[in-house]
C-alpha cells in the first residue's frame, strides 16, 4: 500500500506509523464494509471504536447512525481525527489508553455498547481481559492477530490451547468471522489476522481465578500436580482430584474451563503459607 494514506495527517512534517504504539493501519475500503457487514448486532446504541486509526473502519461504521466513542492513544491521529469528524454529529473522541481508561464514564447513558477494535496485537490479550471485566459490555468485535484468534477457540488436548483459552472460553464464546490477509494493512505486519466476535456469559470476573488458572499452566511439561504443590497442600490437592476423580499424572491442557474452576472452587481456601 501507498503511504499516500499518510499524506494528510500532518500539514508539517510527513507522518509516520509508531512501532511504539505498534501502528499498522487497516486501509482496504473493501475489507472494511466486509467487516461491518459481519457485525449482525442490531439492538446496540453505542460503539466504542478502539484504535480508529485514519477512520477507514469508522467511515463504514457511520452507516449503523449509532453514537461512535472513538479511543485513540496517538495525538497526531486524533488531531487529525478531529477535524475529519468536526461536523459529524455521531462522532465523539477521546485522546486515551484504552487499557487505563475509564469505561463506565463512557458507557454509564447507554445501555448496550459494543465493542468494535482494530488495536495493536501487543496490547490484545490486556485488552480483552479488561473486556471480560466489564460488566455493561457483552459483545466485542476485535482484529486479532491469527495465532491470538485461534486460542480462544482452542480446544483441550492441543497445542493452541493455553491459561489464555482457558480464561476467555469460561467467561465467553468466539466466533471466528473472517480472516484477513496481512496486505490489507499499512505498514504491512509480519502476520494475517482475524476479525472475530467474542461474546461474554454471565459470569462474573473472578481476579483470583484467573490467577489460578496462570498458576496451573505454569509449566505444561510438568503434570498439574507439580505445579499445584508450589501454591497448595499435597494431601489438600489429593482430596480434591480424589472429589473430582482427577488422574494424578492429568495436564493443565486436558482440562476443560469448567473442570479448571471446579478444582478452584475446591482449593481456593487452602493455600499455603510458605
């Protein structure tokens, strides 16, 4: 792609991506409305748009005639952002970290905001944590890297699966939507990516869990047990895969979600004191 795209950011000095901020921009016009058309929610009253970027996926996004929260952490972009949109009625934007912002001031008139992302892969994984954590944002369409994409719907057994699968399929379900070919992007990334909806359950974050499923997926060549016994009392950890009719030779990857949270349910009293 051409980096003509840049051309009018800024009138002073030519404009270019932060590898800072990890920058590449989605700019196939095309691609875009694909991506809008696969967001097939229509009870929604706000978007939160991070990562706007130029404002090629906003260009499309303005056809739902929706309030659109813009989040972006790069000032050049939202200097440019805000004269684009000047006139635009729909158009609300913030100069802000998605990861350290607050969310609820945002969201606290509405009552069924979305989620829709183009963010730097560095930042995905913290992202969607903070996503399971609110409690009035159920639905999040998200640009992922490939490999990312593929772990939240990994299943037990293989290799993609990991602490990070665990966690999101307990609190929500991925939809896969459509991949996207690394050349639509400027700068080009080193990998493909995936647009996908994840779609958030009624459970409520538990902070202590998810630090328990990290503690259990400390080492995957070792069996559960070894990890366990760095944080729990063997003779503890004994009765309860006794409860739950665990091998004692079992893998943290052969458990599902629920059996993770069930072995938590049994041991989150009993941790020891050295």
């Amino acid at each position: 792609m051409s980096n003509s795209i840049f051309k009018n950011i800024s009138s002073h000095k030519k404009f270019v991506p932060s590898k800072k901020l990890g920058q590449n921009f989605l700019v196939n016009n095309k691609v875009c409305k694909d991506l809008v058309y696969l967001i097939n929610d229509r009870n929604f009253d706000v978007i939160i748009e991070v990562g706007p970027g130029t404002g090629y996926l906003t260009d499309e996004l303005l056809i739902f005639k929706k309030p659109i929260y813009l989040i972006e952490l790069d000032k050049r972009l939202c200097e440019f952002l805000s004269k684009k949109y000047s006139t635009n009625k729909y158009i609300h934007l913030l100069n802000d970290d998605i990861l350290t912002c607050n969310l609820n001031q945002i969201i606290k008139e509405y009552e069924n905001p979305i989620f829709v992302t183009n963010l730097p892969y560095s930042i995905s994984k913290p992202f969607i944590i903070k996503f399971l954590q609110q409690s009035s944002i159920k639905i999040c369409y998200c640009m992922l890297q490939k490999e990312v994409a593929e772990k939240l719907i990994a299943q037990t057994n293989t290799k993609p699966y990991n602490s990070f699968s665990a966690l999101t399929q307990y609190y929500s379900k991925t939809e896969l939507l459509i991949d996207i070919d690394r050349y639509n992007f400027n700068p080009i990334p080193k990998v493909d990516s995936t647009f996908v909806k994840i779609i958030k359950n009624d459970e409520q974050y538990n902070i202590y869990f998810a630090k328990f499923i990290k503690q259990i997926f400390l080492a995957r060549r070792k069996t559960m047990l070894n990890n366990l016994k760095l944080f729990y009392y063997l003779n503890t950890i004994h009765d309860a895969y006794n409860k739950l009719k665990l091998d004692k030779n079992i893998r943290s990857e052969q458990l599902t979600p629920k059996e993770i949270y069930n072995l938590y349910l049994l041991l989150q009293h009993t941790k020891n004191n050295v």
